[in-house]
C-alpha cells in the first residue's frame, strides 16, 4: 500500500456527501472507533463533533496513523503534530495537497495563535485559493475553498507522506476540458484523469454542476450579521462573497443593516 497526499486525498473524496441526514456518516465514526488504542481512550459518540473524526479515520483507513496520528479533538490533534514535528505555526503559508488545515473560528487575523476547532484536508491549490475536505462541515463530509492566508486558519500540519503528489490541474480546470472533449468518454476518460491524480467521480460532479449552472443567492442583511458568519452559513468564503460585491462592499469589516447582498 502506497500512502501519499493523494491516498489520503482519494480516501476522503469517496466519503464526500457522507452526512448525519443519511446516516453514512457512523461509518467514518465506527471505523475511527475500530481501531486501538483509541486516543485518550474515548469511544466517540454519534452525536459528537466529527470532524477531527474524519482526518483520523481516513489516516486509519490509509495506513498512516504513524504519519498523521489518531484524535477527536483538533487542539489536541495540534499537540501530536507538534510531538511528530510536521506542525506549522503560520497561518498564511502556500500549503500543498495533503496539508492538514486547522481553523480557529473565534479569531479572523493572522497569526491566529487561538484555540483550534476545525480541521480538513487540503485536496488542491488554486491560484491564491484552496480547497479543503472537511467533516462534519454543515452535518457533512464537504468542500470548502478558501483564500491562502484566511484569517480563520489556526495553522498546518504537512506529514511526511512516501511521495508527494502535486495535482496539476485544478478540478474546475478538468471539469471545463471534459465538457471541450479532451479526456474522450468512458474508461479512457477516467484513466486519464487518475493519470492527473484526480478522482473521476469528483471531476463528473463537477461538470454536471457547470452544465445545470449556479442560481445566484441574496441575503438581506440583519443586525448582528458578519460576512464571516454568513459565508459559513451558505457555504462559501468571505473572498468569493467580496468578489461577488466589490461594487457595494468597500470594507469587509463594516455591511449595513437591510444591504441585498450576494452570497453565490
């Protein structure tokens, strides 16, 4: 067995659309719970955060518990990373595939040296973006991409994978080449998109979202509302929402009450 950022990667692409609503998210947690020692000696719950679950799971599931350890909780997750020396305590770095990405959302400015309490997998770099795997992101494992140097990251931590495969092409990227007829139809297309070291399935999702096409959403602003807060709620980032409103929104830091703002 193999154990690369890709396998990792691969791992936690299947387990995409695993969610508490139709219940596949217990698999990750029973696989987590299968294997021994269990950290600190708990035994998670199905009602518990499991995001941390998930990193560890798909670690078990690869065969690099060595490399990345096994933990429930992030700020402790934080503390093996430092004892393994793969931790980096700086937030704006250029991660690779691979990296695991921890969030500290009570702090939005870097160095973000606070307590951590989400974690994900970065599955590919995008120009100054990435995207991350996450569990228990909105009640499943998804997708979240996010600007380098986001005031939300607590820091990283890069194993030292067996070889590290660099993706050379983005998803959006191959999804476009597909829909152009690139990578031909069937098994052609699958081998040769495993040949770029991506997931087939994953490239298919997106081009079927690319050719459906994205509704555009508003939100009007309510007292109390942050742009942090609101792209958490609509899965997306606070970049993608000032992208989509550089015209109204001047200061990320200052929305008015009763503003129609664009959210996707």
């Amino acid at each position: 067995m193999s154990r690369t950022a890709n396998d990792l990667i691969s791992v936690l692409r299947s387990w995409i659309g695993f969610s508490e609503a139709n219940g596949k998210y217990r698999s990750i947690i029973n696989l987590y719970n299968s294997h021994q020692p269990l950290a600190r000696g708990y035994k998670v719950r199905y009602s518990d955060e499991w995001c941390d679950t998930t990193v560890s799971a798909a670690a078990i599931k690869t065969g690099m518990t060595d490399l990345i350890g096994t933990e429930c909780g992030c700020e402790e997750h934080v503390k093996i990373f430092k004892k393994k020396g793969i931790w980096i305590e700086d937030g704006t770095v250029r991660p690779e595939p691979g990296y695991i990405v921890l969030y500290n959302w009570k702090q939005f400015s870097q160095p973000n040296d606070g307590y951590s309490n989400h974690i994900g997998v970065v599955e590919s770099v995008q120009g100054n973006t990435f995207t991350v795997i996450e569990g228990n992101k909105g009640n499943a494992v998804s997708r979240r991409t996010i600007p380098i140097g986001w005031g939300y990251i607590r820091g990283f931590a890069a194993p030292r994978y067996e070889t590290e495969t660099k993706q050379t092409i983005t998803i959006d990227e191959a999804a476009r080449n597909v829909l152009l007829g690139k990578y031909g139809n069937g098994e052609k297309r699958r081998q040769a998109l495993k040949a770029l070291g991506l997931d087939a399935d994953t490239v298919q999702r997106r081009v079927n979202e690319l050719v459906k096409g994205v509704k555009a959403e508003y939100v009007t602003v309510k007292s109390g509302d942050t742009l942090s807060e609101l792209a958490e709620r609509y899965d997306t980032s606070v970049a993608a929402i000032l992208k989509l409103n550089s015209v109204l929104i001047k200061n990320p830091n200052c929305i008015q009450v009763g503003w129609k703002i664009r959210v996707k």
